[in-house]
C-alpha cells in the first residue's frame, strides 16, 4: 500500500510538473517590488547560464573573460536579490524567463566566431534592458530596501554595458 501510495503521489508529481521555461510566458515588466525583485533574480539566471554557455564554447579570451566576469558577478547578486526576497518573505520562483531560454537555445546552436559575436550582441542588448530597468526601479520601487538595491546595481550593470560594448568593436 505504501508503493502504491507513493507511486500515486509521483505520478501526480509528473503530472502536475516543475515549471519548465518553455511554459513560462513570456517577461512582461514588473508592475510591484515582488515581480521586480523575481525578474532580476531570473536576469541574473540567464546571464550565469549565458556565460557558461561561453566559457564553453567561446574560443576568444576576451569574451571568456567576460563571460567569467558575469558569471561570477550575477552569481553573487542573484543570492543577494533571493536574501532580499526570503527577507520580504517573497516566495522564489528560480527558473529562467522563456526569452532567457530562447536566447540561450540560440546561442547552443552556434560556435566560433558567430557565437562570439552573438554572445556579445546579445549581452549589449541584455544589459541595455537591464540598465533600463533597474534606473526604473531605483525611483519607483515602494521598499526602501528595493530602491537601493536598484541604486546600487544600476552602476554595476553600467560597467557590464560597456564592457560588452567593447566586445562588440
């Protein structure tokens, strides 16, 4: 009976299923602290995935460099947005967005040079979106706590922006 228990309660597992990036919509832009807060930690996902992805198949040390950099970088800040959001009592949805997925789909399929340059194409715009969104935030988020965070991220993410610009001439 225990088996048959158990089986049952796997089988509702499978079924009901983890949230898989392809299910997911869509990112729409954050409309509270909480959707900002999950968005972020979700950027931060696909930047580290990203930049694995590079590491990996990238044979330019100037973008491994980089690559390293935003691994290691969005890394820690995306610990730091999950502390912020267990402190708000937010609960963590850890998956990455489906235009995250999609965008790193693309990038597998690549290699060499073209990998190279849509890597960096791809973190310019990223990084872009990013910016834009995090200035956004630093005036209109409602927590204080939410507002530096932005604040003190924006000028971070101004140094990505312009490293993968360089990556790009």
């Amino acid at each position: 009976m225990k088996r048959f228990v158990g089986m049952v309660v796997f089988g509702l597992v499978l079924m009901i299923g983890v949230a898989r990036a392809e299910d997911r919509p869509a990112s729409k832009a954050p409309t509270n602290d909480k959707e900002f807060v999950l968005w972020g930690i979700a950027a931060d996902l696909a930047e580290v995935r990203m930049g694995e992805r590079a590491l990996k198949l990238s044979s330019n040390e100037a973008v491994k460099n980089f690559a390293r950099k935003m691994v290691s970088e969005h890394g820690k800040h995306r610990k730091e947005l999950m502390s912020l959001a267990k402190s708000m009592r937010w609960d963590v949805d850890v998956g990455m967005l489906k235009e995250h997925q999609d965008e790193l789909d693309k990038l597998n399929k690549l290699s060499g040079k073209e990998f190279d340059t849509a890597y960096a194409k791809g973190m310019v715009a990223g990084h872009e979106k990013v910016l834009k969104m995090y200035e956004k935030w630093e005036k209109e988020a409602e927590s204080d706590k939410v507002r530096e965070m932005a604040k003190k991220t924006t000028e971070v993410v101004r140094e990505h922006l312009e490293m993968a610009r360089k990556l790009t001439d």
